[in-house]
C-alpha cells in the first residue's frame, strides 16, 4: 500500500473514531483517537507492532512501530490526551550497530 493510502485509511480511521465537535468549517482532519483503537488498526491494517518507545521532554510517549512489509508508524501520545500519527513511511530496515559504526 502506498504512503498516501496509508495516510487516507488512517486519517478516515481516525475521522470516524473521534468524537464530532462543532467547530468552523476550514478546520482541517485530526490523525488523533485513543491509543487502543489507532495500535488496533495499524496491527489489523499492516501488521505493525512496536519496536521503540520513549518519553519526550514535554512528558508525552513516542513510539516507532513497524511491521513485516517495511511499513512503520511514528505515534505521540500526551499525557491524559489522545494519540496522534506523526508519521510513517516505508522500507524500514532494523539495525544493530557495531561498536566501530561511524553510523552509531
């Protein structure tokens, strides 16, 4: 699946998942729901699972998942606030670098 339809599935995913809240009409899609349900749908959709994780210094949750076809997914979590999709991509390689790695 290509980058852009991943983002279309995902955005319409999390369109459809969120609560409709008046707002003006030029306000743009949020990529944002409950952790659970964007982890579900990112698992059921392209078999991604976490593979990285940290705590920004703002306090929000970062983490990197990924899955068996290249695909990978970067989400922030705020603390006691939804999960937003980053951003993601393709071709993502695992690596562990060697100690003389001018790379690490």
């Amino acid at each position: 699946m290509t980058t852009l339809s991943k983002t279309a599935a995902i955005a319409a995913s999390a369109a459809m998942l969120t609560v409709a809240v008046a707002a003006p009409a030029s306000a743009q899609l949020s990529n944002c729901a409950p952790r659970d349900t964007i982890l579900a749908r990112l698992s059921k959709t392209y078999a991604e699972k976490p593979v990285s994780l940290g705590i920004t210094a703002k306090g929000s949750l970062l983490e990197v998942l990924a899955g068996p076809e290249g695909t990978w997914s970067i989400l922030l979590t705020k603390p006691n606030g939804p999960t937003c999709l980053v951003e993601h991509g393709e071709s993502w390689q695992e690596r562990t670098p060697e100690p003389d790695d001018p790379l690490a």
